[in-house]
C-alpha cells in the first residue's frame, strides 16, 4: 500500500516538478512569481491533443503521441517567450506590483481565450497506446506511470547538466545571481532572460501533455490547482533554486498521493493539504528547505 | 468650483440616486436595481481591497475569502435567528479576527509572496466551506433543506424586496467611502502611503510598519463582512461558489482599471467590470458576455503597461515621485536597457 501510494506520488510528483522548473527558473532571473505559467501548461496540454487528433490520421498512434508532446514543448517554448517579450519586458523597471498584475491579466486572457475558441467543456484525452499494467511487490503500476517518470526524469537530468555544464547555463546562472554584474561580464542579460522563459515554457508544455494523457481529460481551467501546487513545490524547494523545485515537486507529490491513500476522506482533503503546505512554508520556513536565506535588498 | 456649488451636485447626485431607482421599480426596466444593488456590494468590496492594494500596496489575491466568512458568519447565526445587526457585525468581526490572525505572520512577506499567501488562503478557505459538511453543508450550501435565512430587518423594518436591499447597500457604500476618505486623510492614511513608497524609509521615520499594515488588513475585512452579511441575507443563500479565485480576481481588476489608491477610480472601476458584461449581453448577445474575462485579462495587461496609474487616478499619487528619478533605478535601466538601445 506505501509502496503504490509512493509509486503514484513519483507519477505526480514529477509532473509537479516540471511545471515547478519554470516557476523557480524564472524567479531566479527577474524575481517574479509567472502567473501565466500554469496557463502555458494548460496550453501544452490542448496543443498536445489537437496535434495527436490531426497527427493520427496519417500515422500510428503512439508516434502522433510523441510528436504531440514535441510540438507542445516547441509551441509552449514559444508562448512563453513571446509573453515575457509583449507583457512582462515594457515592465522591467515598473513597481513590483505592475508585472504580477500584468502576469494574471496574460492568464486570465490565455484561459479565456481557449474557453471561447477550442472548449469550455473538458475533452477527453485517448490513450494513445495500450496500457500494460504490472505488478511488483503488492503495487500495481503501469506503463504510462512509467512513460511520464521515464520522460520527466530525462527531461529533468537534461536541465541539470544544460544548466550546470553549458556556457549557456553557467550565464544563466550568472543572470540569476546578479544581472547587472553578470551585464557588465557581457553577459546578455535581455536574451538570457528570454531563454529562460523559452526552457520553462518548453518543460511547462510537455508536462501539459503528460498530465493531459495521465488524467485522460483536459479543460481550460486544468491549469490553476497544479500550477499553485508546482509553485508550492517550487517554494517548498527554495524558490529559485533549480534542484529544490525537482525535490520540493516529487516531495509534494508524494505527500499528497500519502493524504489521499491514508487520510479518511482524504481525497477530499488533498488539496487543502497542499495549500496548507504553501501557508506553513511561506510562514516558517520562506526561503525553503534547500534556499539559502537572502536579505531583502534596501 | 465653490463650496456650495460642490454641495449642490453631490446632493442631487444623491437624490438621483434614490429617486431613479424608486421610479423604476414597477417598470420592466427594474432589473436595472437588483444590477444597482450588486454593484454596490463589489464597491465595498473593492473599496476594502483598496486600502490593502491601493493605500498600502500589498497585492490580496484572496479577498473573496473574506467575503465568504461574512456570508457564511451570517448564515449560520441568522439560521439560528440572530436577529440582523448582530449577524452584520459578528461577520465583520469574524472576518476582521480571521484576517489579522492570518495577518500577523503572512505581513512579514514580501509583496509577491503575500500574493500567493492570500491566494492559498482563498482557496483554503473555498474548499473548507466545499468539504466540511458539517458546518456548511458542502457544495450544497445554505440553508440546509427545513431551515432559512430569514429577511433582514432593521429598527423593526423588514427588507424584502430590491429596492429595500439597494438602499441598504447605497446606505453603507456612501459610509464606506466617508470612512475610506477620513482614513486617507488621517494619520494612518499617511503612513499606509509611506509604507507602500519604502518600507525601509518609513520604518526608520518611526512608522510602526507591521502594526499599520495589519491595521489595514483587519480593516479591509471588515468592508468584507459587512458585503457579505448583506448578501447572505439578500440572497437568502449561501453555497461556496460564489467565492472563486476568479471573483478575487475581478475584484483587484476593479481597483486596477479605477486607479489603486483613488477612491472616485474604485467607484468607477466596479462600475466597469459589473456593467461591462451586462452592456455586452444585451447589445451583443450572450457570447459576447462570455468574453468579458478576456477583454478584463487585456486590459489589466494593457493598463499595467500604459497607464498603471488607473482610469481615474488619486491625487497623491500624481504628486509622486517617478521611479526613475531616483539614483539606483536610474543606474538599473541603464544596464538592462544597454542592449536594446
């Protein structure tokens, strides 16, 4: 019973991570909580299934899948993108207020765009191959579980080494620990910023699709209860911190899938529990479980 | 324009607006009270969010919470017929008491935080009322099936119909913006503006900046309370989801399109998003209706990058400084503008 609760909040967990990755990635460069980050994951998950309906038409299923899920990384790279150029760039120097105000306009518009113009009822999601089920030690898990952990993980391990190894990386990093400084070392500052966005919209999108798939639904309001649980992941792992948001989305994960397997009426409960989270870390702990404090600048 | 000429418009402003609405409430255009008396309740909403996102600039991405603990307050004590002064004020009590104690550690967050803070606060509170049964009969809502929410009456006057609610709710908006113009002018006013210019520099003039904060915070809820005892009781009926994270959201939309910190803006602001749709729906049909989200997501992006003071702004706020007179902001768009240039 631990052991498929665990196996379940893995699943979740990852997904959660995903979407975390772009919320702790941009809040590293600009110090910006990207509201509209769950709607790009909303939009991974509708450009996904559009493609796969078109796609499958002219070739096997399982291959339409896969190049859903490459289109929605690609498509979603560049929403992001273009929603940092349009709404949050000719806000660089505003008050903090002014780009978390614009942030939840690009939601509100991009939830109700897909609302009047593909659905306002949830569509279903087909399974594009068949689902085997194993089972090992008492735990029931199938193959789709393991598709998403398989993809999640390497997409993940990817970042790692991208943001660790890379010259590209290490100017990411550099933007995120001091942009003037990291400007004045030639670092483009601008463009850094943009390929931030660029890479968590990327990973935003695919996990749209992988969560599309694992459900078997979608909707346009999907976005808003695993966005706030990635950002609660992300803020669990010290905002801004790239591995805290792998960490702080498989821990979440996994207590959730726990509440819902062990709590009385716990499924009821879940997501309060992750609120509850969100409220206590905020309050106790802000800087996370693997931040480091920072002091507020004067 | 001369003092008396000022006292002249406002009070046939006032006249008008009780004289209208008695006329028009046998005609088939008396709809038009019930729609009145709606956009008066989203007025004090926004006008007690105001003075957390205008005054003090703190941005509440949950204020609807606070609605729903009035409603919820006042439907569970008139059930138990509680006559209705004292379900107002024990819901803003209620609200108050909630919110300062939710305040006093979430406060000490910085602003972007505090957002998310009061969001998942919103939503705990929305799925509280959705699950706990007991209490609030879940998505049901209340009154439970036998029992009601009886009308409100008050000095033994009972209101039943609109038009007794749309003064009522008239009654208190008109207080509510006396109260928020005394406190704008006051002591406390002035120090809500210092903190929300820099914390640092008001906290070192010997403004008090957690104690003033969470003075606002309580305050806010109680504008909270009392819209949402009236409701409950208007309606007759409470159920969770009236209070959605979108209903918050549309309120802070309300206080960004009016102009945050200004009063008349606030005013204006609700006016807008409440008759906007209604516009839309019946020019252009109900599609259109549906759009209103849309055009209300564009335009706070478009007001946060061309005009972010607001339709109507307040008077303080143009007297500010601009932010890129001061020395370090100067220096910061130098570098991160040095390639676009």
């Amino acid at each position: 019973m631990i052991l498929q609760q665990l196996i379940n909040g893995l699943t979740l967990g990852s997904l959660y991570a995903l979407i975390a990755l772009g919320y702790t990635m941009v809040y590293g460069v600009l110090l910006m909580i990207n509201f509209a980050h769950s709607e790009i994951f909303m939009c991974g998950a509708f450009v996904s299934l559009l493609c796969y309906v078109r796609f499958s038409a002219f070739m096997p299923p399982a291959q339409a899948f896969l190049a859903g899920i490459m289109l929605s990384f690609a498509v979603c790279a560049l929403l992001a993108f273009l929603i940092e150029r349009i709404a949050y760039r000719p806000l660089r120097r505003a008050s903090r207020l002014a780009p978390l105000i614009s942030a939840i306009g690009v939601s509100i518009l991009l939830q109700n765009a897909v609302f009047l113009w593909i659905s306002d009822q949830s569509l279903a999601y087909p399974h594009a191959f068949e689902i085997k089920h194993f089972e090992w030690l008492g735990a029931r898990f199938n193959s789709l579980q393991l598709l998403i952990l398989g993809i999640a993980f390497v997409l993940m391990i990817t970042l790692h080494f991208f943001v660790n190894k890379t010259r590209l990386g290490t100017a990411i990093r550099a933007t995120a620990q001091d942009a003037t400084t990291a400007s004045l070392m030639g670092i483009p500052v601008n463009s850094i910023i943009a390929i931030t966005f660029f890479i968590g919209g990327a990973l935003g999108g695919v996990a749209g699709a992988l969560n599309g798939m694992y459900y078997g639904s979608i909707k346009y309001n999907m976005g808003f209860m695993p966005g706030t649980k990635a950002f609660t992941a992300a803020v669990l792992g010290g905002i801004g911190n790239i591995p805290g948001a792998m960490w702080g989305g498989i821990i979440l994960g996994v207590l959730e899938a726990m509440v819902a397997g062990f709590i009385p009426n716990g499924s009821d409960w879940k997501d309060v529990i992750a609120f509850l989270v969100l409220l206590i870390i905020l309050l106790f702990k802000p800087d996370g479980l693997f931040g480091k404090h920072v002091p507020d600048k004067v | 324009m001369t003092k008396p000429a000022k006292w002249g418009l406002w009070g046939s402003g006032l006249v008008l607006l009780i004289l209208i609405p008695y006329l028009l409430q046998s005609t088939p255009a008396s709809f038009c009270i019930r729609i009145a008396g709606i956009a008066g309740l989203y007025m004090l909403l926004a006008l007690g969010l105001n003075v957390v996102i205008g005054f003090v600039g703190l941005l509440d991405l949950g204020f609807m919470a606070f609605y729903a603990i009035g409603s919820y307050t006042a439907a569970i004590l008139s059930i138990q017929k509680v006559p209705f002064v004292w379900c107002v004020l024990a819901s803003m009590l209620a609200s108050c008491l909630i919110r300062i104690l939710i305040g006093f550690p979430a406060l000490r967050l910085r602003g972007d935080y505090l957002a998310v803070v009061t969001l998942g606060f919103g939503e705990v509170v929305r799925l509280v009322a959705t699950n706990w049964d007991a209490l609030t009969n879940g998505p049901k809502g209340l009154p439970r099936v036998g029992q009601s929410i009886r009308p409100a009456s008050l000095f033994g006057f009972e209101l039943t119909s609109n038009l007794h609610y749309y003064y009522l709710i008239l009654a208190c908006v008109l207080a509510a913006v006396w109260v928020c113009e005394r406190l704008n002018h006051s002591r406390v006013g002035r120090a809500w503006v210092a903190i929300r210019e820099d914390e640092v520099a008001a906290e070192l003039m010997g403004v008090e900046v957690t104690r003033q904060k969470v003075v606002a915070f309580g305050l806010s809820a109680a504008f909270a309370g009392l819209a949402g005892a009236i409701f409950a009781h208007w309606e007759g009926f409470v159920t969770p989801e009236s209070f959605t994270f979108w209903e918050s959201v549309l309120l802070v939309c309300a206080v960004v399109l009016g102009g945050m910190g200004s009063i008349p803006g606030v005013i204006l602001g609700t006016l807008c998003i409440v008759l906007v749709p209604e516009i839309l729906r019946s020019v252009l049909g109900s599609y259109f209706a549906n759009a209103r989200y849309l055009l209300f997501g564009l335009s706070l992006i478009l007001m946060a990058i061309y005009r972010p003071q607001g339709l109507w702004p307040s008077k303080r706020r143009t007297h500010e400084l601009k932010p890129t007179e001061a020395g370090e902001d100067h220096a910061r768009e130098t570098l991160y503008d040095a390639e676009r240039k």
